[in-house]
C-alpha cells in the first residue's frame, strides 16, 4: 500500500493543535495500517523523523434522531511524536 493511502488526512482539532507544541501530530489513518507503515509513511510524505506512534480506533456507533436510525462511522487515528526540533506545518 502506498503512503498517500495509508494517511487519510491530518485530523486538525483544537486539542490535536495544543498536543502540537508537545512535537505530537494526529492523522486520520486506514483501519488496517499497521504503526511501522504509519511511521514509515509520515517519514516519506513530511520528511521528518518518527520516535512513535499510538494508534487510536473508535467503533462506529448507531445513532437515533427521532424516528431515524443511522451509523456514525468509526475510525482509526494515529499520534505521532516527532524528534526533538522537528515540526510539520498542517496548515
């Protein structure tokens, strides 16, 4: 699987922005990549060097509004931590 699959998108909240200045980045990930793939991918698209990687996978939910019944999706999210004096610019 090629990098630019495996990184969905950078998940850009208000608390993956302070977890920024922790040297700490969260990326949308696929369900099945794996951490080395994860790592392996962040180094080739940003250029920056990985120390870790946690992985976090949130179970779809079922849903009601009224009378209606839906699916909230699940995901995988990925935190990664970067070497001391590295950054990567998401915006």
């Amino acid at each position: 699987m090629t990098d630019q699959f495996i990184i969905k998108k950078p998940w850009i909240t208000e608390k993956a922005a302070l977890m920024g200045a922790d040297r700490k980045y969260v990326f949308l990930v696929r369900e099945k990549a794996s951490k080395p793939e994860i790592k392996k991918a962040i180094r080739d698209i940003y250029k920056v060097d990985v120390t870790d990687v946690n992985v976090v996978n949130r179970p779809a939910k079922s849903k009601r509004y009224m009378n209606r019944r839906g699916v909230q999706e699940g995901y995988r999210k990925a935190i990664v931590t970067l070497k001391e004096g590295q950054k990567i610019d998401l915006v």
